[in-house]
C-alpha cells in the first residue's frame, strides 16, 4: 500500500520537474531580433526620376540578403491605381529603385520587406511638387498591404445588381 501510494505522489512531481525543465530552456532562448526598415527617401520631391530607398537592418547588422524588396507607390485615394517596383541592393543594407513621378501631388509608398523570414512595411506620405491640396483626393487606406477588403466589398455589390 505504501508503494501505491509512493507512486502516485511521485508522478506528479516529475511531470512538473519536467515542464520546469522546459520553461527553462525556452527561458534562455533568444528569439531573433526584428528586421527594420527605414524609408531613406524624400518626403519632399520635385517632378521627374527619384530615387526610392529604404535601408534593413536586424539589430545591429545590415541586411545584405534580403529576399525581396519592392515600393508600393500610389496616388492619395487611388491606391488602386498603385504601381509596385522592384528595389535591388545599392549598398550597405540599401535597397533602392527609380521612379518616375510626372505631375504634382501627394503620393504614398509601402517599401514591402521580406527578410530572414520577417515581412516589414512601412509607409511613408510623399510629396511632390507643388499639389494642389484642395484637389488632392484623401486616401482612405489602411496601412496594411490588404486593400482588397473595399475591391470585396465592390465585386459583391456588383454582382448583386
């Protein structure tokens, strides 16, 4: 009887001398620190070529092998209309590409990152010219890369009609 009971005390306190164990180990693991990424251009631009950057890091070292990096840029309230562009490593850990802007007016850009398994997006409110800001359209979106919600939300009351 007293074996029976030794037992089933016993049990319970490896089981948790177990999951101790466990806790600790996952205690002293370090998760990997965060990729970022700093818009490097202009929030003032003039008509014409740019130049769109963005420089990744992780912690305290550069980014050099990104596994893609692309801008996202569109007109305030037209982000559908938005066109995306392939940025290639310039140098030490910045990402850029060119980019035309061919008349005045308040434009926003995601520079879309994916690294070392993280995705980064920053968006960053650019203007160029001289815009008129009573014609300029509000932009309504999100800063998350899904604007389809509202392109749903469209297509089924279309196809209600």
């Amino acid at each position: 009887m007293k074996k029976w009971f030794y037992s089933i005390v016993a049990v319970p306190f490896l089981l948790v001398g177990c999951g101790e164990e466990e806790l600790q180990t996952d205690a002293n693991t370090e998760a990997p620190a965060i990729v970022e990424v700093a818009i490097q251009t202009a929030e003032q631009l003039t008509i014409g070529e740019t130049t769109l950057a963005a420089r990744v890091t992780q912690g305290d070292e550069v980014v050099a092998d990104a596994d893609e990096v692309k801008f996202e840029v569109w007109e305030s309230g037209l982000r559908d209309d938005g066109e995306m562009v392939h940025g290639t490593l310039a140098e030490d850990g910045v990402y850029a590409a060119d980019y035309t802007f061919d008349h005045d007016g308040v434009y926003y850009m995601f520079a879309h990152t994916t690294a070392r398994g993280m995705h980064v997006m920053p968006k960053q409110k650019l203007i160029v010219g001289n815009p008129d800001m009573s014609k300029v359209l509000e932009d309504t979106s999100s800063n998350t890369m899904d604007h389809s919600e509202h392109d749903e939300e469209k297509k089924d009351e279309d196809h209600d009609h």
